[in-house]
C-alpha cells in the first residue's frame, strides 16, 4: 500500500480487518516494524479520535510521531498553481509538502470540505495537492468527501459484533444544529458496499447524497422502515449534497430513540462521534450502544494501515 486515501487503495479487505483484530489482541506484536521511522500529522481542522489513536498506533509500532497544527502553528498555505501570491497565502504547498517529506517517512492529512464549492471539495484539491507534491507516503485522516480510517474501523466493529453471517446495516441521517460534510456518510457506503451485508440507507427528502456512493444501495426516506430487522444502525449528520452545504430541515422526529431500536433486530447503534445527545439520539440509546468500543477500533485500524504501508516500503 503505498498511499491509504479511500477503500480503492486497498486491495484486501477482509485481510485489512482481520490485520486490525490481530493488532487488538497483541498491540505490540510488530513494535519493531516502525522503529527509526516517523509519522507526521498535519491538522487543518479539530481532531480527537483521529489525532490520539492514529498517535498510538505509530507508538504501538515503534515509530516517532510528529503533530502540527497548520491553521494554528504554520503558514497559510497557497494551493493553486501558478498562483500570484500577494495575499494572505505565505508558503505552497509545492514546497510546504516537499519539505515535510524530508522530515517524515509517512504524512497523514486532515482536512474537512469547506461546504462553500461542491467542485472544490469532491476534487479533493487540499489532499491531492499534498498527494502530489509529498515525497513519501500519504495517509487521509479525513477529507473534504471520505473518511477511510474511520470506515475501517467501522467494520472491525461490524466483524466483531455481527450475529449472522450477512448483517442488515442501515446508514441514517439524523438533525444536527450545523451543517456537517458528506464525508463520513460517502466513506462508510463506499467500504460497507464491499462487505457481505444487506445495506440501506434512510434520510429525509433533499440530503441524498452524490450517486457514486449510493449506487446500488436500497435508498428509502422512512427511517421506521428502513430500521425494520436491523442488525446495525449507524447514524451520521450530513449536509445536502444537492443544495451543496445547506441545512434543510432539523426535523427531531429523525433523532434515534429507545422506541426505534426496538424495531431492530436488538441492533446495535453505531456512530463516529463526537454526538449532539438528545438531538442525534437519545441518552438511553447511546449509553447502551457500542460507540465506545468502535472508537476504541480506531487505534488498530491506524495501525493496521501504518502496518501495511511500512511493510510495503521495505
């Protein structure tokens, strides 16, 4: 694996989920396999799971980790070519990804869509910029349209606590008081459209999202029958597509309640976190679910990634 950016980078599943669960039961079986090696994280938005676990993982591998913050500790970068750069914009990503690559062996990137130019965020300029210009490895740590590590760990999870051999897997939308990206949604049908499962999605009329990600996916507006026998609910916020970024409804009669899991098959309700309780779902259903352990997963799908792409690199 040379550069880990979505599901297409990835050429065995099964063997990627299966590498996670191994590092849970011995989290330090390769702890060699990084050593003399480092892993810098470069954050242009907030981070919480993804900056600690994908931090562990490299420790748990033996490898040294170096963090910046680059809308707070670095310059404004400039990501047009050909650019005149007379404004705000300080240092290019031409040289800026250059020379991080002279510091670390692999360079995780976190940016989130801006919500403001469709075409801007589905071209995924700031993570291809770095791709492009970056002289080692990339991993995304999320981008403006998908979220590979947090899908990974998405179905670690789902392995772990399926009860038949093809779950049912309903992705809802739930109200959320700001407007949110696509991208954990679009990441998580892109890896569960691969997994032997019956996938649906359920959402209000005006947030499908863009069909390259739900083709082929059952699509149905009623959340109540959509939960009908589920085996898991994972639930997400998103942003229309369509009316790219806006915020079309806050209905609550979306949130997920204790009366809706009842519908399922005693399925588990699944989210990425952070979650807005009693707005997304309701206290009792997240205290008895399993979005704990699932961030817990987090940790050794990072490092199953690292693992993959340091052994390629040998």
């Amino acid at each position: 694996m040379k550069n880990f950016l979505s599901i297409d980078n990835v050429t065995d599943l099964g063997g990627l989920v299966e590498q996670a669960l191994q590092f849970k039961q011995n989290p330090f079986a390769s702890k060699d396999l990084g050593k003399g090696k480092t892993l810098g994280l470069i954050f242009m938005n907030p981070s919480l799971r993804t900056r600690l676990s994908t931090q562990q993982a490299a420790y748990n591998l033996g490898m040294e980790v170096m963090v910046m913050n680059m809308n707070q500790d670095g310059w404004q970068l400039e990501f047009e070519d050909g650019s005149v750069m007379d404004g705000g914009t300080a240092e290019h990503i031409r040289e800026a990804a250059a020379v991080i690559s002279q510091y670390c062996d692999i360079i995780g990137i976190r940016t989130f869509a801006g919500l403001k130019h469709q075409q801007n965020d589905y071209q995924e300029l700031v993570l291809n910029k770095f791709v492009t210009y970056a002289q080692v490895p990339v991993i995304s740590l999320e981008s403006a349209t998908l979220h590979p590590l947090q899908s990974l760990a998405d179905l670690v999870t789902i392995q772990e606590y399926q009860k038949s051999h093809r779950p049912k897997i309903v992705l809802s939308w739930a109200p959320h008081p700001r407007a949110l990206p696509q991208a954990v949604a679009n990441s998580f049908l892109q890896w569960a459209s691969q997994w032997d499962c019956e996938l649906v999605l359920t959402h209000p009329p005006g947030y499908e999202l863009a069909e390259e990600f739900t083709e082929g996916v059952q699509v149905l507006n009623d959340q109540e029958l959509a939960m009908k026998g589920a085996d898991f609910v994972y639930t997400k916020n998103w942003s229309s597509y369509r009316q790219y970024g806006q915020v079309l409804t806050q209905d609550p009669s979306w949130m997920i309640t204790p009366e809706k899991m009842d519908l399922t098959n005693n399925g588990q309700f699944m989210h990425c976190l952070p979650l807005r309780r009693n707005v997304v779902a309701s206290d009792e259903v997240v205290d008895n679910s399993i979005v704990i352990p699932q961030s817990k997963n987090r940790l050794f799908a990072a490092q199953a990634v690292l693992s993959e792409i340091l052994l390629d690199a040998q």
